[in-house]
C-alpha cells in the first residue's frame, strides 16, 4: 500500500482518490479506511503533493503591568440619517486602564486619517521613545502603508489578530459595544458630522471619568490610567470602599490584595503551552 500510494501517479493523492483509480483498472488492494491507516502509522498521512501543509497562526500574546504599554484599536460605523451613509469612529485604547487615549470622528476610513490619530495619542500620552504595541484586526486602514509608516517612526510595535478570529481584539469590540448599548447613546441617527463628534466627546468624557469598569475592580479608566492603587479608589469615599471591603473579606484577606494585577492580551491557553513546551 505504501509503494503504491507513493508513486508518482498516486504521490499527491489521498486515499479516497487511489481506491477508485485503482477500481478503474480492477484492482482492489485495500479499503480507503486501511489505507488511511496505513499512511497514517507510516507519517504520510499529511498531505504529499506540492502544496504546502496549511499554518496555524500563532495567538498574539502581550502583557501590560501599567499604562501606555499595550494599546488596541479599531474604527467602527456611526450612523447617519442618510441612508447607506456612515461616520468612522477612530478610537485607540489603553488596554491595562480601559482609558480611551485618542478618538476622533470622520466621513471616511483611510490609514492616513489613523496615523495621524496615533500620532496625536502619542503625543499626548508623552510616548516618546518609550515602547508601545499597538493592537488591531486586519483592516485596509490598520495594514495600510502609511499607518505602519507612522508606527516605524514612533517606535510602536504593530500586533494583528489572526484571520478569520472575530475575539482577538476583543477590548475593542466590547468597548464599542458599551458606547451602542449605553442610556447617552442618542435615539436617532446624526444629522452631521459636527454632531457625531460631539457625541463621542461626551461619551469619552463619561467612560473615562465616570464609568466605573468592571474589569478593573470598579474604578474609573481615568483613575486606574493615573496610577492609583485600586483599594485608593472609592466610589462615595475612600473609608466608605475600605470598610466594605473589610467586612466582606473579614478573615479572609488574600496577599495583594488592591494591587493592580497585569493584563494580558490574547493569553496563551494550556493547550498552546503544552504544545510549545513538547515541541522544545
């Protein structure tokens, strides 16, 4: 079976193309299923033609234990009360602090128009010549030339999510999904341009000074941006969250308690380390 599965005529073929070749000439050597296993014992089960063996992308994996070191970014559709017609909604974000860095609002989506909103984020934030990954799906805007063009020049190093995986950039989904879904979010489409922007200044100012994330233990991305231990940060008073927190822990205080944990970005599974410490 192997020396028939391995000659030319059959090199690139799978099982289940040989055994009706091999009908068509009214030989029957074996069964598609022992050939499969055959093939199988002997590691020429893969495929044995010219092309090359399918990849499997590697989950882009990042660690933040403050802020400005790990950003993600992505541009979502606002709509307008013209039908087919939208606004871009630029929006870069801390992904250890949740702080929306840099924002901006235009009537079209080009990579030009995203280098300059980086470079601007940069600029504020006091970035430079610090490092800094920069997170985003595969966009023609996020891939564009001049977008990776401004990130080479800051420094910044790009980070994409895999193909075809909706989840690898998951803080700037859900962060989109919190501005559609919120009370300020307005019950009709905008009328202009000026109009959309204004929202978004008002949704940032809120999300970044008022909203009390989840994901970082209840405090402000503002707050958390600033560097300020979470067990600090109260919502009525600073003695009002500590003594809750006492009590509701009263004998069962952890080690670090209140500290800022890391963030990690696309984590590595078990399986993923399991696989990479076999291979080594």
């Amino acid at each position: 079976m192997l020396a028939i599965a391995n000659q030319p005529a059959h090199a690139s073929l799978a099982p289940h193309q040989i055994v009706p070749r091999l009908a068509d000439q009214g030989v029957y050597v074996a069964s598609e299923s022992t050939f499969y296993r055959v093939l199988k014992a002997a590691n020429q089960q893969h495929g044995r033609g010219r092309a090359r063996r399918p990849s499997r992308r590697v989950v882009t994996t990042h660690r933040a234990d403050g802020p400005n070191q790990l950003w993600c970014w992505d541009i979502t559709w606002l709509p307008t009360t013209v039908k087919g017609q939208f606004y871009y909604w630029y929006m870069m974000k801390d992904v250890y602090s949740r702080k929306l860095v840099a924002n901006e609002v235009h009537a079209s989506e080009s990579s030009e128009l995203a280098a300059r909103l980086l470079v601007s984020g940069c600029l504020r934030e006091g970035l430079a010549g610090r490092p800094l990954v920069l997170h985003s799906d595969n966009g023609a805007a996020m891939k564009g030339s001049t977008m990776l063009a401004a990130m080479q020049n800051l420094g910044v190093m790009p980070s994409f999510s895999r193909p075809r995986v909706s989840n690898d950039n998951a803080h700037a989904e859900t962060l989109f999904r919190t501005a559609k879904y919120c009370p300020l979010w307005p019950q009709k489409p905008f009328d202009t341009l000026d109009e959309a922007r204004a929202w978004v200044q008002r949704f940032v100012q809120w999300y970044n000074e008022e909203h009390r994330h989840s994901g970082i233990r209840y405090v402000t991305p503002a707050q958390r941006h600033r560097g300020k231990r979470l067990s600090c940060c109260s919502i009525a008073s600073r003695s009002t969250r500590r003594r809750a927190n006492e009590s509701r822990n009263a004998g069962h205080a952890k080690p670090g308690t209140g500290r800022c944990p890391a963030v990690w970005l696309n984590p590595e599974r078990e399986v993923d380390r399991g696989q990479k410490r076999k291979a080594a």
